[in-house]
C-alpha cells in the first residue's frame, strides 16, 4: 500500500508525523509513505533519522491549513494545502490512501470533493474506536453529520458493521442505536425512523442502546447522529480527565499520600494504556471511495503509526468493496422483499 | 411547605419514601408530608418509626404506576394511582408541591396535564446539579423534551439560569449552549437558531460549550435538548462506572493488592460522596405551575430527604414566581429593542 500523509497535520508536525511514517515502513511490509508538505521541513525531519533505504518519498506543498480554519474557505484559498496535495495525489493513482492529522472538517471536505463518496452512501462518517469494559467497540458518527436523516443513520450501520468485522475482527457484530430507551418505541423522532429502517436490514441489530450501557460491551457497533455522536465521545473524553484529576486529589489529601499514591499511579497507568487513543491511531472517514484515515490532533508518532496500519488493513481487505457490495446486497434484498409484497 | 408525596414510587417504596418523609420533617422547620399511597403499606413502615407528633398524614390512592408503563396509558387507565392522587392534592390546593420517584414520564404527563405550564413556558425541562470538577453545575433538559426548538432551548436557559442561581446560590451564573464546538457558527440546526436566541436574552452565556468541557465548570448551566442531555448523563453514569470497575480490578490484579487497594478504596469513597446523587435529592420539573420534584427510581431515604428540601427552598423562595417574572422581563425587554428599531 501507498499510503499519501499529510505532514504538516497535527500538534506536533511534521516531528511526529515523518517519525511515524518512518515507524510505519519500517514495521509493516509493503508499506510506502509520500509525505506530502513543506520538503525542507520534512527533510529536516527526515535527516534526524537513518531512512536509507525506506520506502518514502517526498512531495511538496506549499500551503498548511491551520486547526481553526473553516473548511470550505480554506479549500477555496489554500490549493496547494498539504491536505489537498495528499488528497489529489491518492485521486492521481499515485496513492492508494490519505491520512492526516489537521483539520478535519477540511480533510473531510477535501475528500469528498475530489475523491467522492461510495455509490448508495448519502453521507459519510467518522467511526472511532472506544474502549469498554469487555471489549472495544466501535462508535459512528462522530462529527461528520451533525443534522442527520433516518437514512443515514441506516447507512452508518451498514458501514460500521463491516469496519467492526474486519478491522476489530468480530464475526457477527452486534449493532445498536444509541437512544434514550431500550424500548422500540423509544427515542427521537430520527432514532425512531431509522430504528425501522435498521430493523429491516440484514445486521445484527440489538436495538436501541442507552448512554449507561455502550462502556459494558453489549453492542459492537453503536449508531448515531454526527452530533450526538460528537457529544458522546468529548463528554467521556471530559468525565475521565475529571474523574482522574479527583481520584489523583483525594490520594494526594489523603494521609498516606505517598505509598498509597504509587499503587494508585501504577494501576492508573494501566488503565490508561487501556483507553489510550493511540493504540487505534486513527479514525476513519467511512463511505470515501478510498481510505481516509483522520487521526487526533495531539497525535503521536506511534497513533500515526497505528493510523498506517488502520489504512493498510483498509486496503489489503478491500473494505470499501466490501462495504458496495454489502450495500447492493441490501439493495437486492429489499427489492425481493417488496416484490414479494 | 405542605408536599404531596408518591409514597409508592420507587424502587425501595414505600420504605425508602416514608422513611425519607420523616428524616425530613424532623429536620426542616414547617414541612408537612402527604403521604400518598397504599394506606396499609404506608402504615406498616410508619409504625416501624416513632412518629407520634410528626405532621404526616396519609392519603390513600388504590393504584400504583409500574415503572415500565407507558404515561399516556398509565394516565389513562390508573386515575387512582398515587402519582395522579398526589398530583390532584396539589391541583386541590391541598399540598404545595409534589414529589416522585416513580415513572418519570407518567409523573411528567400528569404535572402537565393537571397543574399546567407556566405562562411563556412551551414545554417543562427536567433540571439535573452535576458534579464538576470545581463546582456543580445544572444539566438540562435531560430528558422532558426529545424534539426541541430553538426557543425551547432558549426558555430552558432562562429557567436554567433561575434555578441555578436560587438553588445552587450562584449570583450570575454562566449558561453555555451543549454543543460541538466553541464558536458561535457551530452545532447543528437546533443549536444554531437557539444560540441566536439565547444571544439576544438578558442572561450570562459565555456561548457553546463543548462534551469535554461540562465538568471542567466553565458554565453553571449547560443547556440541551432532552434527547442529547439524557444521553450525556447515561454516558457519564455508565462511564464513571466502568472507570471505577477499570481500575478496582488494576488494584486486583497489582501485585500488592491489599495494601493499595485500602488506600484506593478511601479515595474512591470520598470521590463518591463528592459525585453522589442522593445529595441533590431529586431534578424538578421545571415550567409546571407548581414545585415537581422527581427522584431517582434507586432512591434512598436520604435522597428523598433532600428532594424534600429542595421543593422546600422552591416554595420558600417562590422560584417559579421568579422564573414568570423572567419571562415577563424578556418579553418587556424585547419589545424595547423591537421598538427602537
């Protein structure tokens, strides 16, 4: 796989983004990187390291678009963005995924646009694995769409069964939707529509799923809107730094802070590895017709490794075939359905 | 304050409601209970207690509401039930607020019907404290409302804002708007128009805020419509445990298990004093003409006991009074700027 990166996307760009590329390469096979971005810096980048030999190359780009950014203004002006390069570069054939850690709204633009959507996908989405207490599980839309139609959220189930499948390796994953009532009729106007539609389909769908149940593992798939999904995952985010920061205070307010603070320090310290974001490097924007890997902003070399991999697997498994033709499976299941009718 | 109480409603009534009833009567000064129930169940927990004096009476009501029935159903078939009993106490000017700890949408369908909406108020909200990082703030609606408009979100503000302010004693408290990022422009449809909205009122909004932020205690008000806000208290309840259960079985599985786990469990306790529920008591319904006050279905006597001392302060500081004349300022207030254009 060739994999086009956006050098300049994140934090601490392109310091982590050319170390995990070169991470990357070095650990899996047939794997080669374009770094797409300012080559002096990335050549700065690059000579801190021993890459003779690795398969990277280089591709430069004049512009970088800023984390606050709106994205349709910088699509506009910024066109020669390390984003847009990256983008066109895999649109060229010259790369068979993109990856970046910038601004997603505008990858997310930028994708859509010049590599267009999967036939039957009226919208894509960002799905994002999520630690739970048995297992991970996968979370969709996060941010995508923020106003969403009943179809949809039907079409983020479809894709967020086949990324469970094949990239969490579930065989039959479990699908829910994420209302406020365990019961059919319970939920939104939207969940309610989109409950049916859902019902209807080939999946392995568990029903609705309350907010208290997606950390205990009962579904492998959970279903929302762009927003809900959005608010889902900052306010875990939020509530675990919080909850850490008060378990941290009381050991140190309490009178044996210090032995009592090292076991706690340790067992936090596995938690964290637990729940670490970098483990899963990436999210990815799902219903592009090539992969499309978003990784955190605050990503590390080893999170844009690990996004590398994510893409990688998107490409050998042909996930996004798959995902067409679960969709035309669908499609002449229903027509069946309705002939029968 | 004379309360109605819903003896019946809960997963520990009647025990837990009387026993709630007579802690709070021995301990604020002018309450009286109403308890509203099952008269021989009602009788046989007060007989367990000594009670002789206390001003609690009993008022008899044949049905009881099950926590899975549905409100306009239950409504309908149970006009015995002592939600609709305690409720008609109210209307009858009998008591001067109610309580339940029962099926909250069946006492939410009541309260509607029966006492009515506040003028200006289009639909009640349900108004959860949290437990922040510095402070607690007020959630709402969590629940009431799953479809919201734009002006919906904007009266949950104002009562927000009042509630805030004479509950938790915040002179000016800040209101922030749930959403999925911090400028103004973003959010989805509903967020955007009501954003506007709550721009143009009297009130402190410090604009959007974010998931992650909520428990940081940038605002003392967080305002959202029920779907959304009924998810982030289920995700933060179900995410708090499993951290909780994450990080005991750390300690287990840490070699010096018993020593840290002493000291983890003194820490836990006292982050769980901090963040527990039955301190708040119980979430009113806010925009019924009348002081509602709905409990947790896993309430303990102490829960009760707090939500009686909230409907107390309500009544005693006239809180709804407050939140009409509110209303009535926005409404003079906006007729003002209308009229200068």
């Amino acid at each position: 796989m060739r994999i086009a990166i956006d050098a300049m996307g994140g934090d601490y760009a392109p310091a982590t983004t050319v170390e995990g590329a070169i991470e990357a390469v070095n650990e899996f096979k047939g794997v080669s990187v374009i770094l797409v971005g300012d080559e002096q810096r990335i050549r700065d980048e690059l000579s801190k390291k021993n890459v003779r030999g690795l398969p990277i190359t280089i591709k430069h780009a004049s512009e970088t678009v800023e984390m606050d950014d709106a994205p349709l203004a910088a699509m506009r002006r910024k066109k020669d963005s390390s984003i847009r390069v990256a983008v066109d570069t895999v649109k060229a054939g010259e790369a068979d995924a993109i990856l970046s850690a910038g601004n997603s709204g505008v990858v997310m633009a930028t994708a859509i646009l010049v590599l267009g959507k999967l036939p039957c996908v009226e919208r894509p989405a960002i799905a994002t694995v999520m630690p739970g207490l048995k297992h991970h599980f996968v979370l969709l839309d996060v941010g995508a769409n923020v106003d969403c139609k009943p179809s949809h959220l039907y079409q983020f189930a479809i894709m967020g069964e086949t990324y469970a499948k094949y990239i969490l390796n579930i065989e039959r994953p479990k699908i829910g939707l994420l209302s406020i009532g365990e019961e059919d009729a319970k939920g939104n106007e939207l969940t309610k529509e989109a409950f049916k539609l859902i019902k209807n389909s080939h999946i392995n769908f568990i029903g609705n799923i309350e907010g208290q149940d997606i950390y205990e593992g009962e579904a492998d798939v959970v279903v929302c809107d762009g927003f809900v999904g959005n608010i889902t995952l900052k306010v875990s985010e939020g509530l675990a730094k919080t909850i850490s920061m008060m378990l941290k205070k009381e050991i140190i307010d309490s009178a044996a802070a210090k032995l009592g603070g090292l076991f706690f320090k340790s067992a936090f310290k596995n938690f964290k590895q637990k729940t670490d974001y970098s483990e899963y490097g990436g999210a990815p924007l799902l219903g592009i017709t090539k992969p499309c890997i978003m990784s955190h902003g605050r990503s590390s070399a080893k999170a844009i490794k690990n996004a590398i991999r994510v893409a990688n697997v998107f490409h050998q498994k042909k996930i996004l075939d798959i995902i067409s033709t679960e969709f035309n499976q669908e499609i002449s299941r229903s027509a069946k359905v309705d002939a029968k009718k």
